[in-house]
C-alpha cells in the first residue's frame, strides 16, 4: 500500500489520468442509450445520404442545401411557437391571479344588494 502512495505522489499525472478516465466511464454508463440511438441515427444518415449520392451524384450538393434550409424553417418555426406560447400562458396567469379578486368584488356587490 504504501508504493502504490509513493507512486502516485511521485507522479500526479496518473492520478489525473485515473479520474478522467473514471469520469469518462460514469458519462458513458450514464449515457449510454444515448450514444447508441445517436449511432443508429447517424448509420441511418449516412446511410440514406450514400444512396441519393450514388442515385444522383449530380444533385446531391442542392439536395443537401434544400434539406438544411427546411431543418432551419422548422427549427425558426418551432422556436417562434414556443416563445408565443410561452408569452401566452404568462399573460393567461397573470390575468388569472386577477380573477379571485374579481369575484370577491362581485360577491360584495350581491351581498351588499342584497342587504346583507
């Protein structure tokens, strides 16, 4: 035990070494399924993408240009929606915490007309 102590004090980098690749294990236990969807997607691109360049060599450069032009129409597309909807449900409870006091009001108005 104590020349494993004195080889790691005597060379800090293998301590660094040794929890970087700990801290890289974690990530990957931790993410694993990730990387493997991220894999097949990517297989799955790369495959689709080999056989329009094989089909067509000659159009693949405008298609690719299309396909990014769409993905970024969308993408601004779905960004806008969520900044509106997130605009929209802000101004819908603000407008609600308004509500109970409104109907207290409305309560007092009755109660008072109708002379209690």
């Amino acid at each position: 035990m104590d020349t494993i102590i004195n080889y790691i004090s005597a060379h800090p980098s293998v301590i660094t070494l040794l929890v970087i690749f700990v801290v890289i294990i974690l990530l990957y236990f931790i993410f694993k399924q990730f990387i493997k969807l991220l894999l097949i997607v990517l297989f799955i691109l790369m495959a689709v993408g080999g056989y329009h360049y094989f089909k067509e060599p000659d159009k693949t450069a405008e298609r690719i240009k299309q396909s990014i032009d769409t993905f970024q129409a969308g993408t601004d597309e779905i960004t806008n929606k969520c900044k509106n909807f997130y605009r929209d449900t802000k101004e819908l409870f603000n407008e609600g915490e308004k509500v109970p006091g409104d109907i207290n009001r409305l309560l007092q108005d009755s109660n008072e007309k109708a002379g209690k």
